[in-house]
C-alpha cells in the first residue's frame, strides 16, 4: 500500500491559489475576427485528416473558440469584421 499525506485546513484556512496550465498563458488572449475566421478553417481541414485535436494543441486553443467561430461565420458576421 502506499501511502498518501492528506493537510487538515481549519475551516477558515485558505487554499493555496491555482496555478495556471504549464506552458499556457496567465492573460486571455484576444482573437480577432480574421484570426478566428483563419483558425476556423484550418480547423475543419485538419479535422479532414483527423488532426483536429492536434491542430488545437499546437496553437494553444479550446473547442469553444472554433464552435464559436463557425456560429458567427455562418450567421456573416465574421465576413463583415476586418482585422486593423
């Protein structure tokens, strides 16, 4: 058996604060319309070759922005944004 050291906190301890992802970023980044636009169908071709997790890994991105990104692409207004 091994053996697991458990910390008893006093019901009004704190916690230590989470720590953000190895390697992620600690700010949101913003994504622009042309960006998303551009990630979005890069996406759907790697996702052709069965590569979608992949291409999200590789650029630091969530599923969310990529569902976001088709929604707002086929309701014309990522079409409409330009990137300054």
């Amino acid at each position: 058996m091994s053996s697991t050291s458990l910390t008893a906190l006093r019901e009004n301890a704190r916690m230590n604060k989470p720590r953000p992802r190895a390697g992620g970023s600690t700010l949101k980044e913003v994504v622009h319309s042309a960006q998303k636009l551009d990630h979005v169908t890069a996406y759907e071709a790697a996702m052709q070759q069965g590569d979608g997790g992949a291409y999200l890994r590789a650029n630091g991105l969530y599923s969310s922005l990529i569902c976001d990104g088709r929604r707002q692409r086929d309701a014309g207004v990522l079409a409409e944004k330009k990137h300054r």
